[in-house]
C-alpha cells in the first residue's frame, strides 16, 4: 500500500499530465469497501431514442391505440417478443432486434422502466397549460443530453455521476478516479471533486510506443532525460515532474491491466461491443486498481431518425440487444453479475405519429432499460402514457408524452444502489424531494 502523500502526488501528477482526470479533497487512508465492489455502467443513446417502439403494449385495447397512433410506424405484434409484467397483469411487446435483452428480461436480469424523462416537478397537462415550470429548452439534442447527465432541468456544470462519485471516492484505494469514459467527454461523470478519466477501447494510458522497439527504446529515454534537466525555472522544472510521475503512475496503470486475465466472453465488433469490452477488461483488474466504486459511460449515435425509422432502429437495436448482453455475460464470467448494473439514457423520446420522411421527430418522455444481476427484472417500473394523441398525456399534438417518471428518480434508484446515503440523494438530485416517491424500487 503506498504512503498516503505518494498516492495524492499520483493522482495530482496524471490530471496535470492531461490523462483525462482530477482528484481532488480528502481520500480516507482507510476505505470502505461497504459490500464490495460495484459499478454503474451508462448507455448513452445519443440523437432520442424513438422508445414506442421498444416497449409496446400488446394488451388488445392499448395495442389498438398503438396501431391507431403510430401508423406507418406501427409493427405488427407477431414480431415482437412478447413478456410480461406487473405480476401478469400487463403484455408488452419488445422490439425483435432486442431479443437478447428480451432473454435477460424472462431471466430476471432486465428491466423496463416506462416514460422516463426530465422534470422540475410532477407536471400534467393542465399544469402546463397553466405555466408549470418545465425543463429548459425541451426537444433541444444540446440541452436534454445536458439536462440527462446532470439531472438538472437548469442545465449545469456538474453529472449526476460526477456528483455521486464526489460522496463514494474514499471506497476506492487505487489510483484511477470512480468515473470512466469509453465514450469521449462525459458531463455525466464531472463532479466537484472529481472528473472522470477517458479511456479509449483498446489503447493505452500515457506515452504510446511508436516505430521499433530499439527506436522507441531511445526516444523513451531521451525524454526521461529530457525531465531531469534543471533549466532554473521553477514552471518547467515543476512542469517536467509533474510528467515524470503521471509516466510512471501510467505505467503501473497498465501494468494491472495487462496482468487481469483475458476474457473469454466474444464481444461484437460493433463500436458499442468494443466499448464495453474495455469496461469488462477494466473491470478486471479492479483489485489491483484497488477499485471498490466505478461509473462508466458509453454510448452510441444514431438515433436521430426523422426518416426511416423501421429500417434504421433495425441496425441500431441489432447493435445495441448483443451488446449488451456479451457484457452481462462478461460479468457473469468475472464473478461481479450482481456488483454491475447497466442502464440506458438518452436525451428525449420522440413523436408518436409519423412525419413525411417516414419517422419521428423531437418529443419528450421515453422508455429505458436496466440490466444486471441485483435488478429487480422481469417487470415494467412506471407506465406507459395514455396512447392517444392530443390526450392527457400529449404536451402537443403529435404524441409528445408528459415524463410519468422523472430521471430524478430512475437516476436516484441507481445512485442509492451505488452507494449514496438516502439522506444524500437531494445533494445530488436537487429536485428530487419534489417527487413522493424518490426511488422506484428496481434495484
């Protein structure tokens, strides 16, 4: 175990260094590790997931409605794969590239959570009409994907994660930070004391090699040369120390994550399945990492289908269904099924009524899914609006579905599971004592 002082250095010299991340406040020299490891792992569907046609009620009256609303994009329920939930009492249908999502769901190991999206408080569409306070900027990609990382309707500076992570950092005794992303710059995981660390699939932290070994050999050790001269200038001294230390604190880095054994689980080539391949393979090495709390985050576009919805949901949910899945397996592999859970995003819902380009546009409200062993599956959390356009539950004309679930409380049952204190979750979802029920009960 290193000195307390050396580990503050190295995680001080790799955010300096540019490694993707900043940790700051006090580390407890003795962490907890309150029922060991476990880990979030985010799916960010990027561009509005178009969720009526994930999730469809098959009961006969509401799958009338369906047909009845969403017209050109209705599909025929002999192809969707038919569950249920609320102890039998609903049928819904998921979307047939979901199939092996749909396999974890008869096995208790997914569930739905139904109409999901940001509010400021619990809104009808009287309230509205009357001047209720609703999100900023709503149906904006810009805004709704920064309204769903920070779970602030204002917009913010801050993730959700990011926060969450700010109150769980003393379990972890390593030197990477809680949150990682697989995916680029996650606002999701930027918290006050903490920021997360970018990753790419399949690279490497610090300095790649590059040319032959006995080239890249020299060029590695002219620069630690290079840093070790004293050019009288406490900047650039200060500057190539701060190198020197993030090289090395990399290098200790990758060397725990060249010894985890390699997995056996097949991963699809897919950018997703690559993506969460690195999860699985960080995840790996989390004892030697000294990794006790994790929050990834992943994604994958496309999903901004104003035209051709049917054709285009069918490769986007064939890419999204195996990979999510090879990663569940993953985890049952590496023994920690019940220490990860996995769970989608995106930034809004979309129309339910067909546009001319044979899609749909910008709407609000959407369906999500949770996996992992510790999930309360085989069941639907919330419900589905009622499908009638113009109804009750349409903020405009066109099947604009009114969030029956805030992201505060879908956001807050993953946090609470994550290791944040009840008491704590307002701290981190500031607008959460505006619902009566702040978590739904799924994990």
């Amino acid at each position: 175990m290193r000195s307390r002082r050396e580990f503050l250095r190295k995680i001080s010299a790799l955010g300096a260094a540019g490694a993707g991340f900043t940790r700051l406040g006090s580390i407890s020299a003795n962490a907890q590790t309150m029922g060991g490891y476990r880990a979030l792992v985010c799916v960010f569907l990027f561009g509005g997931n178009d969720g009526g046609n994930m999730v469809v009620p098959l009961d006969t009256a509401r799958y009338t409605q369906y047909q009845r609303g969403r017209g050109g994009l209705a599909l025929p329920s002999t192809q969707l794969g038919a569950v249920t939930a609320k102890a039998g009492a609903e049928s819904y249908g998921i979307h047939p590239q979901l199939e092996p999502l749909r396999q974890l769901y008869l096995q208790k190991r997914m569930a739905m959570v139904l109409n999901v999206g940001t509010l400021v408080r619990p809104v009808t569409k009287a309230d509205i009409r009357n001047g209720a306070p609703v999100p900023d900027n709503l149906y904006s990609h810009s805004d709704q994907t920064q309204q769903w990382q920070t779970s602030n309707p204002r917009g913010g500076r801050t993730g959700w994660g990011g926060r969450s992570a700010d109150l769980i950092q003393s379990y972890n005794t390593g030197i990477l930070p809680p949150g990682i992303s697989v995916n680029g710059n996650s606002l999701l995981l930027s918290g006050a004391q903490t920021a997360g660390l970018n990753v790419s699939p399949g690279s490497r932290l610090g300095v790649d090699s590059f040319g032959s070994e006995e080239g890249t050999q020299a060029r590695q050790a002219a620069m630690a040369q290079i840093l070790t001269f004293d050019s009288g200038v406490t900047m650039i001294s200060t500057a190539s120390g701060v190198m020197t230390t993030a090289l090395r604190a990399a290098a200790e880095v990758n060397a725990a994550l060249n010894s985890a054994p390699p997995l056996t689980t097949v991963f699809p080539q897919s950018g997703l399945g690559q993506q969460l391949a690195q999860v699985a393979q960080i995840m790996a090495a989390r004892g030697s990492l000294g990794m006790n709390r994790q929050i990834f985050f992943a994604g994958m576009g496309g999903f901004d289908n104003h035209n051709d919805l049917i054709s285009s949901q069918q490769g986007l949910y064939g890419a999204l269904g195996p990979a999510v899945a090879a990663f569940y397996n993953a985890t049952v592999e590496l023994g920690i099924a019940d220490q990860v859970t996995t769970f989608t995003e995106s930034e809004f819902g979309r129309t339910f009524n067909v546009n001319t380009g044979n899609g749909s546009d910008h709407a609000w409200g959407s369906q999500m899914m949770v996996v992992g062993g510790a999930v309360k599956g085989g069941d639907a959390y919330g419900k589905l609006p009622v499908l009638e356009m113009e109804g009750p539950d349409d903020a405009g004309s066109r099947g604009l579905w009114i969030p029956s679930t805030a992201l505060d409380q879908y956001a807050a049952t993953l946090a609470q599971w994550f290791g944040v204190q009840p008491v704590d979750l307002p701290v981190v979802f500031p607008n959460l004592p505006n619902f009566a029920t702040p978590t739904l009960g799924f994990l």
